[in-house]
C-alpha cells in the first residue's frame, strides 16, 4: 500500500493566511495538490490542527502527535499516521508537486530497499517532496525526537538514504518546478500566471 500524506501544519506567516485554503486557479491550493497526486496513491491523508477548516477534502485529518517540534515532529506523525509502509510527504504549498518524481522514488525505494529516497538541490535536502518506509523511518525519527533533535534530517545517519541526482530529477519533472512552495502573494500570483501559461 502507498500513502501520500499532505502537510498542511504550517503557520503560513509570510502569507498573512492560510494558504493551504487559498483559491489557486479558483480551488483551495491543498485541493490541488490532492487532486494531482490522488492518482498514484492508495490513500491520502492531511496532517492538520485545524480538521474542521480541512473537512471539506473528505479526506482523513490527523493532528499533530507532537505538537511544538517543528517539521520534524510533523514527518513523524505523517508517517505514524499512515497505513502504507511506503509513504510520500508532501507539503500543502506545492502547487507543481510532480506525480511522476514521487513514483520514481517509490520504485527506487523498492528496487534499491531504500529507507528514504529524496530529492536534493542547490538549495539542499527537499524532505517534503520525499517517499519514506514507515517501519525503518518511524523508529528512527522517534530516536531523534527524543535525543532533543530539531532538524527534519538528524535522524538520516541511522536509515539507508538514496538522494536523487539532478538528472533523475529533471528526467521526472522537466519543468523544475516540482519543489516550488509558495510563501507570499507575490509567490502565489506567479504560480498561478505559471500553472496557466505552461498548462501544468
């Protein structure tokens, strides 16, 4: 079974609202993201304190099972929550999230018996566009959890991690855009004029 777990915990500072909930391209930006990636998946949930805001997706809500720690206390309750033991986190503010990078990490999780398969770019690790397996990551997360960790990799060091290269990257999101969030009004605008110019 294959989960895809939708972050939508973020306090959307920089935005001045939620922006999971912002019309984009007339439909709520999370509802965008669910419908591009409800094909690969066998479920998806969304992890959120705010379930009666979020109800209208129909999907399972979870809340935070660690609540003050940051993105690494929500990757562990994405994965606590799902059923799958491969599981796809993705973050509610990724408008061009790519169906077709997160199957290529699944079945390099596979192929490889990879615990983590992720994306890494100039910019460094992208956890939130990431497949993880429920069994080996959980632990492992929980071990960080507890030693007082804060970075969402701290607990890497102890799981087999595959890194994409730029070219497994490009081959499955041409377009670059695959990791984009959008943090501000201006940001959001772009993604829309993009989303429409290029028909993504």
């Amino acid at each position: 079974m294959f989960s895809l777990v939708i972050q939508a915990g973020g306090k959307s500072t920089r935005m001045g609202q939620d922006k999971a909930l912002m019309p984009f391209l007339g439909r709520p930006l999370i509802q965008r993201v669910a419908d591009r990636l409800r094909p690969i998946a066998d479920e998806i949930l969304v992890t959120t304190n705010q379930p009666e805001a979020y109800a209208f997706l129909g999907l399972r809500l979870t809340p935070d099972l660690w609540p003050g720690r940051g993105a690494l206390g929500g990757l562990y309750t994405a994965i606590a929550a799902a059923r799958g033991e491969l599981v796809a986190v993705v973050a509610c503010d990724m408008p061009f999230a790519s169906p077709a990078l997160i199957e290529t990490a699944a079945s390099l999780m596979i192929s490889e018996k990879a615990d983590v398969v992720i994306p890494k770019t100039d910019e460094g690790y992208e956890p939130f566009h990431a497949v993880y397996r429920r069994d080996t990551c959980l632990p492992a997360i929980l071990s960080a959890i507890q030693a007082g960790a804060w970075k969402v990799i701290a607990w890497f060091p102890s799981v087999k991690v595959r890194v994409l290269t730029p070219a497994e990257i490009t081959a499955a999101d041409p377009s670059g855009l695959a990791f984009w969030n959008v943090n501000t009004p201006e940001e959001f605008a772009k993604a829309e004029h993009l989303a429409q110019e290029l028909g993504l």
